[in-house]
C-alpha cells in the first residue's frame, strides 16, 4: 500500500485548518510571468484528494477591514492602492491589466484569512494554513515584490487591539529577506528569523542568516537547525514555508530539492508541535511550487515525506473530475426526444440550433465553462454579461465566448476557437485550427511584450484551454488534439505534451529547441519571425505543421531513430538584431 494511504487507513491524520477562497487567483492576465495564480487552488485540491483535511476544515476568510489595515499601513498608501499604476508596479504587470476592486478583493481576502487563522490556532492550539499569504515585503508606506498588504503584520496588530499580548514569533524561510515584515514590526516585541539568499543590508531585530547562491539541502537545513536552537518561546508563530528555494526557481538562487524542503517542513514542525502556528505560503516562482505547500500540508496532517507525484497536475486531475460529472445531455447531445422531433410530429416550423462539432450547444458549453470557473475569472477580469455564441465558418465550427467590459460598456471577443474533426493518417483527432484568447482591456507594455502572431494581450486561460481541448477529445472519443503552430512560441508552449507527426519536423524542432535554450522566448521567436535564423548555413523559415497531442501513449509512432537522425543534422544559428 502507498505509505500515504496507509497513514490514512490507520486515522493517524492531525486536525488541520485551511483558509481558502476562490478569489485567491489573483485577477492578472500576466502575474503567472512572476507568480503561479493557481498555487491556493492546486494545494488545495491535492490535500483534499490525499484526504489531509476533514470535510468542513476548509474555511472561507473573512475580508480584512480597512480599520485592520490601517493598523498598519497609512492611509496614505492604502488611498494609493486604489490606482492600478500603484498595483501594476507592485505586481509588474501593466496597469491596463489591473481591475482594482477585483483585485484588492483578493488582497484583503488574504490578510482576512491570516487574521482568521491567526484567531483560530491561538483558541485551538492546533496548525492552520492560509492558502495566500506571506506578503513580507509590504511595509506601512509602500508595497514591493507582489506583496501589496503586509498580512502578518495586519493580524498581529489585530489580536493586539483584541488583548493578546503574548510574545509572537515569525520564522521567514522565503528566499528573499522579510524588509517589510521588519518595518511593520519594529515597534512590537516580536521575533523574527529568517534565512535568505539575498543581501538586502542589515534589517534591525531580524535574527537573518544568510546563505549563498546555489546552496543546497544539507548546508540549509543545517542553517535551520542553529535558526531553530536559537528561537525564543513564543506563544504564536507565523510560518513563511517559501517555495522559492526549490532549484530552478525564476527569482530564488538556492538549490534545494523537494525531498530537502519537505525535511524542513518536518524539522519546523516537530519544532512547534503543540504551539499555535500560522503556515503561509510566501513566495515561489516555478511550475512546481504548489508542491511546496502542499508537502507542508502533509506534514502538518501525517508527519511523512511520502514525495508528491512527478508528473501530478492538479488542475488537469480537477479539470477531468469536473468533466466526469458533466453528463452529454447537459453539454448539448440529443436526448431520446427532441424538440426538433417534437416540431416533426406537431407539424410546427423545425429550429435546429447549431451545435459545435455536432455535439455542444451553446448553453452547453457556458454551463461547462463555468463549471470550469473560467467565466466567473472573465467577469473578476471585468468583464459582465459573458455567454457563447456558436457559428459556422466551414469546414470548421466556431465557438466565441463574449463579455461587456465593465469600464467602457463595449462587448467584445474575450474566447475564440474554430476546430473539426480531422483525419491524420491512420487516426481522428480534435484539429484546432484557431484558438485566441484575448484580453482587450489590457494594453502591451515592457512588462507585457507583443509576441509575433498577438493582436492584443492574453487572458491567462492557455493551461485551462489546454485541457478543455483534451477533455473535448475525450468526449468525442477522438485519438487527440492536433494543430499547425504559426509560430515558433507556440511550438514551444506546447513541447512537452505535444510533437509534430513528421519524424523529420520534430527532429528539427528538437535542434532548434536546443539552439534557442540560453534566449528568452520572446527573443527567439521574433528572431525567427525576423529571417534572423540558419538551419545548415541557409536562411530558415518556420515550417508550419500538424503537432499533436495524442491521448493514448501508445499511438505514439515509435520513430526516436529517425527524430535524433534529423535533430543531429541540424544546426540552427542565431543571429543578433
């Protein structure tokens, strides 16, 4: 039996407590270029599948009041907050991607949930986790490093102005040094340790060690050891379980493994074990930081370092369970009587609605798509009024989601998808043959570049729709997704699930993968939209072609051979602009 389960077979499961809210998803087309906006979402669907936490042990904050906040920060800066040029630099995004209410629900929703929490492990001596929080570099007058509201600081001073006066500890072991948290807490007789890979110069009444770049497991968590002999008693401690020193990360420099973090989880929690304790999430800028909460999780509920899957994608797990429970006739396939054969038999006028690729109606498809809460994220985008509509541009059918900005009143494309059943060689698959996802309240900026191909900027839907695509397949009982990439991004988005059927495409593909590896993406495809590319010495351009996904490994045509032939054949240069 997987060790996992078998913990759960014997009830060894501790009593844990989960804030989360829907609304944790930051509403940023872009912010996935710093931060992964799904993490809350895929925590806590990997702990409730792994049976972390109890039925009713997930709780919905409450919203933090500005009265809260401005225990903390100035009113000055809170009235700042208001404008999205202020949340755009804290976030790097464009302001023109900032719908303000939206996204300072999300904020506050945040700090509630740490003051939340903070109240429930101090009456019930017991572990809670906040799903979003951790924003340490917020001070009083100013926010920083997509921390806009410094959440510990919020709820310390709120259980002040409630009577608690016992001393409060906070171990930071994020990455980067927590300047804010030391800023808001200066005035308090609060501990705070941390271990951070940046030099950020001294930060008064921070206990910080400091590591170099590229340390890993066994120098780190000897640095926690001596961090930990040298905690004080104290009577509520916030964790900062930063996922940011995984190696690899985009803005940590550490390179601890899974295995090592999860072993810190473990060492920080035998530590506080009986003690009431706040686990925050703080910073992580990779496609597996999710894994670092969720491990905090298991080891607040089991104890155990029973590793996560590799290949676990939590939203796909959530995306086929949700499809699972979508039954055809609520998707738009005929019942056994239709209206249309209703029509028949009364002799009344026939209306036949047109149905994408023969099966979904338009109803159908809104009523999955929300299921999926990809139009409840459009509306928190801003945009009101979304529905679908279903048309024909054949050979394909044609799907177009649309919504009313709620700024200026103007409907607009936010989906578009035309697709067919097509037959490449031997199987039928899904065949995309346009998919755009726009976001036409966003502007393109140096934080947001215009890629080759994009009209306007993106909504931030492209894993969702992924999957959707698959899903669909599924459905229809179609060997996969196939498309003809435009461009090299697209490609390149799609390389590790996908691959071009010809073996002698793919193999070229592979070369100029390899040739492209030290340029930024953007540089690469403009590069290659440009002419600036040789393939052998000769000018090159991209080779549009059919790449699919197939559904069953196995169909995969068995032709390394001949893909490695090609690839080693190839020589792509890049040339400067």
């Amino acid at each position: 039996m997987n060790p996992l389960l078998a913990l759960i077979a014997r009830g060894r499961r501790r009593p844990l407590r989960l804030f989360y809210d829907e609304r944790f998803r930051l509403p940023l087309a872009t912010a996935d270029k710093a931060v992964e906006t799904r993490r809350a979402d895929d925590v806590l669907y990997y702990l409730r599948r792994a049976r972390a936490v109890a039925e009713g042990q997930v709780v919905s904050p409450q919203v933090a009041s500005y009265e809260a906040l401005g225990r903390v920060h100035t009113q000055a800066y809170l009235e700042s907050l208001l404008s999205p040029e202020e949340l755009g630099h804290i976030f790097a995004v464009d302001p023109s991607d900032v719908y303000v209410d939206e996204l300072l629900r999300s904020l506050r929703l945040a700090v509630g949930a740490t003051i939340d929490a903070a109240v429930y492990t101090l009456a019930q001596k017991r572990p809670a986790m906040n799903l979003f929080g951790g924003f340490h570099h917020a001070a009083p007058g100013r926010g920083a490093g997509f921390c806009a509201l410094n959440d510990i600081a919020v709820a310390v001073a709120e259980l002040r102005s409630r009577g608690f006066t016992g001393r409060v500890g906070v171990l930071d072991l994020d990455f980067h040094p927590p300047d804010g948290t030391a800023e808001c807490l200066r005035d308090d007789d609060a501990w705070i340790g941390s271990i951070s890979g940046a030099d950020w110069g001294a930060l008064p009444g921070v206990d910080e060690t400091r590591l170099p770049e590229g340390t890993g497991d066994d120098a780190y968590l000897d640095a926690l050891e001596a961090l930990l002999q040298r905690m004080p008693e104290v009577e509520l401690t916030f964790v900062l379980a930063g996922a940011d020193v995984l190696t690899g990360d985009r803005l940590g420099r550490f390179a601890l493994s899974l295995p090592g973090v999860r072993e810190r989880e473990q060492m920080v929690a035998r530590k506080l074990l009986g003690t009431p304790q706040v686990w925050l999430p703080a910073g992580g800028y990779s496609s597996y930081a999710w894994k670092v909460f969720a491990g905090a999780g298991l080891v607040l509920a089991f104890d155990t370092d029973e590793p996560i899957p590799t290949d676990y994608d939590p939203l796909g797990a959530r995306f086929r369970r949700i499809s699972r429970s979508l039954p055809s006739e609520s998707l738009g396939d005929e019942p056994f009587l239709t209206e249309a054969d209703l029509a028949d038999v009364l002799g009344a006028p026939r209306h036949t609605p047109l149905k994408f690729l023969g099966f979904y109606s338009a109803q159908g498809i809104e009523y999955a798509l929300e299921r999926f809460r990809v139009v409840p994220l459009l509306r928190r985008l801003g945009f009101q009024n979304v529905h679908v509509v279903i048309d024909e541009v054949p050979p394909y059918g044609r799907v177009r989601v649309l919504g009313t900005d709620a700024l200026t009143g103007e409907q607009a494309t936010l989906i578009e998808l035309e697709a067919e059943r097509r037959r490449l060689g031997e199987e039928t698959f899904l065949f995309v043959n346009w998919l755009s996802l726009r976001n036409p309240r966003a502007q393109f900026s140096p934080s947001r570049p215009q890629l080759p191909g994009q009209e306007v900027p993106g909504l931030g839907l492209a894993r969702e729709m992924t999957h959707i695509l698959t899903l669909v397949a599924v459905r229809l009982k179609l060997a996969g997704v196939a498309f003809r990439p435009s461009w090299f991004h697209m490609a390149y988005t799609a390389r590790h699930d996908s691959r071009f059927i010809d073996p002698r495409r793919q193999g070229r593909f592979q070369a100029l993968l390899r040739a492209a590896r030290r340029l930024p993406l953007l540089e690469a495809t403009r590069a290659i939209h440009e002419g600036r590319v040789t393939l052998n010495g000769q000018p090159y351009e991209w080779e549009p072609d059919e790449m699919v996904r197939w559904q069953d490994a196995a169909q995969i045509p068995r032709d390394k051979a001949e893909i490695a032939a090609e690839r080693d054949r190839s020589r792509f240069e890049f040339k400067e602009s």
